[in-house]
DNA sequence: GTCTATAGCCAGATAGAC
DNA sequence: GTCTATCTGGCTATAGAC
C-alpha cells in the first residue's frame, strides 16, 4: 500500500514531457531531423535522451520503428495547416495571404522539418504510398476549382491551378532547405538572413499576388 | 616490346569513360545521390562500377575521399550556370527569362542533383565554406545594383535584389526537390509532373515578371 | 523500467598474390 | 591495376541482473 502512494507520488513529480517515452522520442527527433535516418545512431539518441541504449529498444522495438515514430509526427505536423487553408471559405486572395503568412511563421519555428521529410520520402517512397492514405492528406480540389472559378470570372489572370499551387509552396518552403546556400549566394550571415524570412512573411504574399491578380 | 604494344591497342579499345576512375566516378554519382554518404555503400559502388571494392581504395584512398570528388562534380555543375546569368548584360527581365529557362531545363534532366547538394550541405555545413573560396562561386552583387537601378528608374516595382533572387531560384528548384511530395498533393502520376515542368520553362519567368513589371 | 555486458553482424579498409 | 581474403571497429539488438 505504501509502495503504491510512493510510486504515485513520483509519477506526479514527472510532467508528462518527463516520462522516459517522450525523452526518447524528443532527443530522437533531434538526432534524426540533423542526421537522417541513416546518420543517426541509437547510442547518440540515448545520450541525448540522458539514458540507455537499450531503453530505446524497450519501448520502440528497433530503430527504424522509432525513426517512423519521428517521421510521421513530422509529417502530421507539416500537412494539416495545408488543409486548413485549401478547404476554408475565403477568396483565393485571402487563401494565399493567410497560407504564406502562416506558414513561413511556422517554418521560422521548425525550419529543419521540411528539409527532413523530404529527404526522408525521397530515400524511401513507400512513405507517401502509406500517408496518402490517410484522410487528412491534403487534398487541393476545392483550391482548383476555386483558381478556376476566379479566372473566368476575370478576377485573376489566366493561370493554371497547380502551377499556382506549385509556387507558393516552393516559395513558401524552398528558402529553408536551401538556406545554407542562400545564405553563401547573399553572402551573408543568420541575422540578415533571419530578418530576411520575417520579411518573407508578407513579401511572399505580395508577389504572388502582384503576378495573379487582374 | 610485344606487351607494350599489346597494352597500347587495350588503352585505345577502351573510350575515356570506359576507365576504371571513370567507371568508378559515375558509379559512385549513381549510388550516392540516390542514397547520399551516409546510406552508401561501398560494396554497392564497386558492384554498379562492375569492379572490385579494393579498387575504390585504390584510386579513392577512402569512402569519404571518393564522396567528395563527386560532391564537388556534382556542385561544380549547378553552380557556374547561375554565374553566368547574374553577370551579363542584358535587363533584368531578360537576365530571369534565360535563367528560369536554362535552369529548368537543366534541372530536368538532372532531377537529383538539388537533393543531394541540400542535403549534403546541411549534413556536412563545411563543404560550403571550401566552396565559397573558389572565384567561379556565384556572386550575385551585380545583379543587386541593376535590380535597384531599374527599381530607382521605373521599369520595376518595388522590390528587393535578394528576396527576388530568393524568389527565383525557389521556384526553379524546389519542384524538383518535393516531387514526391507535390505529386501526391496534385494526386498525380510521372507523365503529367513532367508536362508540367515542362510548361514551368515559360510560366515561371511569366509568372515573376508579372508580378514585379511596372 | 532501467541498467551492464555482450552477442552477432556488417562495412570500411588493408595485405598480399598475380 | 586488379583481384581474394581478412582484419578491425562500430553498430544494432538482445540477455539477464536488479
């Protein structure tokens, strides 16, 4: 009876950010986003974690049960703030200054997650076979029809659904993979180049729909 | 005197990309792009070489030494095109036409090469401090002061040199980065990502030079 | 649940014959 | 230059004590 008050009281001390299975699956998010899957390794996750290596095979079998775990809480962050804006009710103008807005504030935060996933899909594209089969998958219909609506109507110019589509996530996304790029191309440092993305986050809006709007 | 004339017809019988460091060479591309450094194997290498692995060490004295011949290849060919852009002396408005349009094309056949250079790069953030001591590394300064000369005389709209430059750049390249991903958006197969890529040689300079043109 | 110790494998690198 | 055989280290995964 007293084993059972003690062992509460120590559950109570740790948050729920303490237990052991969200220490290991927040140091391995560490690792994996900076090494990949292949370049990690379990040693380095427990480390980080501040525990044992073979408490991670405790609680995710193997690694590349854990690195799932990793990638599709990744993936799951990423995709549904996509939809969100793809399905609501506003103007296509509307859309696309909500999206790029949010959506770069959301990368300043996470700037390794795209970097990560797409590699991660290109080194094995069994992936987006299993995440296009879930239902919050993003899906762009009702943005086509939408583009198309508003071009005929006249109140954009003449342009195709998924090129639109096309550029504002590379316009939203690109600069983050390729950051250290850009930053040697600009030669230039984290400051500038930091000042640069908040810029971005009406910048973008404004050039898309410069070029669109009739 | 017989071997040596015997060795010279084996030399001439095979062309300059049937020698091993050359067979070697484009194996290697072949293996690490797709899989990059560290999903790379050695054996894999000398397999799709056809040679033997104690070669590579022969001619690459190890894994790391032969990855950074074909990083460096494989840099070396992204880089000077965009060099060439930034520094002639045609307008801004021609400067994007040829630069979407050559870079697009180019990416089109080398739909891998902006993956592995990325990644590379934000694997191993060294790399592009040896790059940037090089002078055929792309400087975009020239291409700032015409931007803010045509900005300043009325041809352009208000616009920043870099947050142009950035917007360019991204998207040329990072359809071809997300393709997986932006196929699986689309709900899409090979052939029409490839249509519209290929539409994306004209619409793309179409679609910045809509947007900045006074 | 958490640890130490170790099994077992695999990959990079070398030795040495031809 | 090219091969076969082998060394060596490091990594995933498990066994087993507490």
């Amino acid at each position: 009876m007293l084993t059972i008050w003690l062992n509460h009281l120590v559950k109570m001390k740790k948050s729920k950010d303490d237990t052991s299975e969200t220490l290991i699956l927040n140091a391995a998010k560490n690792i994996f986003i900076k090494k990949g899957m292949d370049g990690a390794r379990m040693q380095e996750i427990a480390d980080e974690a501040g525990i044992n290596k073979a408490l991670l095979h405790y609680y995710f079998r193997n690694k590349q049960q854990l690195f799932d775990a990793v990638f599709l809480n990744a993936f799951s962050l990423l995709a549904p703030q996509l939809n969100d804006i793809l399905n609501d009710e506003s103007t296509v103008e509307e859309k696309i200054k909500n999206f790029t807005s949010n959506y770069i504030t959301f990368m300043i935060k996470h700037p390794y997650l795209p970097n990560f996933v797409i590699q991660e899909i290109n080194r094995n594209p069994e992936f987006i076979i299993e995440l296009r089969q879930k239902p919050q998958f993003p899906n762009i219909e009702k943005f086509k029809l939408q583009v198309r609506t508003e071009v005929n109507k006249g109140y954009l110019k003449q342009i195709e659904a998924e090129q639109l589509f096309i550029n504002i996530i590379s316009l939203c996304i690109f600069p983050f993979m390729g950051k250290p790029l850009i930053k040697a191309f600009l030669n230039t440092e984290d400051d500038h180049f930091n000042t640069l993305m908040e810029a971005r986050k009406k910048e973008v809006s404004n050039f898309i729909i410069n070029s669109i709007k009739a």
